[in-house]
C-alpha cells in the first residue's frame, strides 16, 4: 500500500515539474510540455498544456492533455509518454479548462444621485 501511494506521489511531483519535456505519442514524437495546469489549492496538476506540430500549420497548436492519459514520465530523459497518437492529439481541444472563482464578484460601485461630468463642455 505505501509503495503505490510513493509511486502515485512521485508521479505527482514528477509531473507538476515537467515543463519543456517531450511528449512521446503512440506513433512517435508529437510535441512538448508548456506548462502543467494546477487545480485550485491542489500540488498535483490535472492537465498538461502541450505545444504541438501539426501538419500544414505554420505555428504550433497548443492544447489541454489530461495527466490520465500520461502512461510514463522519465525525469533523466525529460520525456512523457501518452496513451494516443498524434493525430488524436491534433484534436484535443484547444482550450483550458479554468476552475469557477469561489468568491462572488465585487459589487459594483452604484452613482446614484452623483452627475457625471460631461466630457467636452
């Protein structure tokens, strides 16, 4: 039992610092790691921002990978290998997923009763 949770938590450490390893596809090389993506008030990410070289594109694609489909993680190579292929890849979408606030928003500043100058008078 202890040596899966080290396992579990050494993958958790080796991922949340794996900016700018190469990401092995099933069918070879398919990009590299931007940036992970953190939860809020989390250690561990749960997606992986990929920059990606994709066919008849002149920039990179830059997409959310989640950190389940990581299938090995080698710090000496600073590589990943994920369970997809590139072309799969190419299709995950391009947004970030972003947590909700947990805070509400500011109220906003109401100008009731106070006149507002007028701009070129």
């Amino acid at each position: 039992m202890d040596a899966a949770v080290s396992t579990t938590e050494g993958r958790s450490r080796l991922l949340s610092a794996c900016h700018g390893y190469a990401v092995y596809a099933n069918d070879g090389l398919a990009g590299e790691v931007e940036t992970p993506l953190f939860p809020p008030d989390a250690a561990a990410p749960d997606f992986l921002l990929l920059r990606i070289a994709c066919r008849g594109r002149l920039f990179p694609r830059f997409v959310s990978l989640p950190v389940g489909l990581v299938l090995d993680a080698d710090a000496a190579g600073r590589q990943l290998r994920v369970a997809a292929d590139r072309a799969t890849l190419e299709r995950l979408p391009v947004n970030v997923p972003v947590a909700e606030a947990s805070t509400p928003d500011p109220p906003r500043p109401r100008y009731l009763g106070v006149r507002r100058p007028a701009f070129g008078r």
